[in-house]
C-alpha cells in the first residue's frame, strides 16, 4: 500500500504527459490492483511502458504486459505501449522497434518513473547476472537472454534507467533478503542502477530487509 500510494501520488505531480515504466514478475501484482483502485491517479495522461518482457505471445500468461493489463489498466482506456511480438519477426526487431515507442514517449525529456522488482540472484528487469545487456551502453532498450536458460527477454538498459527521474524498486519476502543486501553492496546488476541520476526507492517490506 504504501508503494502504490507513492506511486500514485507521482502520477499528480505536474500537468502534461507522464510515462511510468511496469515492473513484470509477481511482486507489484497486489500494487497494482492496488493502485487501479484509486481514481486520483492521472489515468488520462499516463504513457505505460513495461521495464521489460519476456519474448512471448502478449496472451501468454508469462507475458508482462498481460499481467499489467489484468491488475492495473482492467477496463480504463489508457495509453499502454507493449513491445510487438506478433508484429515482430525476433526479439532484437522488437526491442529495436520499442526503443523507437519509447523515445516518441519521451520525446526530449526522460523516463518519469519506472518500476523495478529483484529477483533472487540479483537481477532487476530482465538485466540477469553475466548476460550480454548488461554490457549495453547506448541502446536504451535490447533483446537479452537468461543465462541458465536461453529464455529469451527485452528488456530496459541500464542508459534508459540511469536517464530516468524516478526508479522505483520493490521487494518483498525473505527469499530477496541475500539480494537486497548485496544490491545495497552494489555487488549485483540491481546494484548498478545506483550508477545513474535517478532518484532510487527501494520499498521492502521486513523480510526482504532483514540483511540490511
Ligand atoms: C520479470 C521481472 C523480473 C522480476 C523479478 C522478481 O519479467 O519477471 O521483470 O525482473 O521483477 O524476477 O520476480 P517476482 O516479483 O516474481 O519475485
């Protein structure tokens, strides 16, 4: 509650277009039906993006975006922007074609505020340790591939998240407390995002900031 009362009270700052980047996996899901309660959001300004997908129909129930439109958008008509995949022949066309979205929804300023989980081993978005995008130093937004598994994800960049006014972080459980450490160590790829101009919040609950 207290993430999506902040996420929410961004939204009302200023008076033209925002845009807010949707953290994926399963942790901001209970925010978000959080905040789609809430009618003193700027529905009819707000740009949504996603921090990253994973390469896959946007029906599928690993999508990202599918999980954003169930708790978060519901029936609102907004402007939600999602990496193509039926219109995209490989997750680097996608990737390629999103950085182009993004940067028409930025236009010359920066991304707003975007929204960030952690998982386990470290990563945040889909920037998993010793994968390729972790080496990306000018596209703002790159096709990555999980390690371990050869899944396939898009996902932001560190430049885009570096560029952002607002980074938002959200963590929750024991299982994230060893990660949570060593990111506030800057030892992890999650770490990394410390290395921009962003503003940084980490919202924990007391479980995944035992270690801290
Ligand atoms: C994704 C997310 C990913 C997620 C972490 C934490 O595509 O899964 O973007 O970075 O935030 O893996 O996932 P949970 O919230 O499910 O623990």
């Amino acid at each position: 509650m207290a993430a999506a009362q902040r996420v929410a009270e961004l939204t009302r700052g200023g008076s033209g277009r925002f845009n807010i980047g949707l953290a994926g996996g399963s942790t901001p899901e209970a925010m978000y039906r959080m905040i789609a309660e809430m009618d003193d959001v700027g529905w009819d300004r707000i740009d949504f993006w996603l921090s990253d997908e994973r390469w896959v129909p946007w029906t599928d129930e690993r999508s990202n975006g599918a999980m954003a439109s169930r708790a978060l958008l519901q029936e609102r008509e907004v402007s939600f922007h999602r990496p193509p995949f039926d219109g995209a022949s490989t997750p680097e066309a996608s990737a390629a074609h999103y950085a182009d979205t993004l940067r028409s929804i930025f236009g010359p300023a920066q991304p707003d505020v975007v929204l960030l989980g952690l998982g386990a081993d470290g990563h945040t978005a889909s920037l998993f340790p010793g994968s390729p995008a972790l080496n990306e130093t000018e596209r703002i937004y790159v096709a990555n591939t999980i390690p371990e598994t050869g899944e396939r994800r898009l996902t932001a960049s560190y430049p885009l998240l570096w560029s952002a006014r607002h980074l938002i972080v959200l963590a929750t459980g024991i299982s994230k407390a060893e990660a949570v450490k060593e990111s506030f160590a800057e030892r992890t790829p999650a770490g990394r995002i410390a290395e921009g101009g962003a503003r940084i919040e980490w919202h924990l609950d007391h479980e995944s900031a035992s270690l801290l």
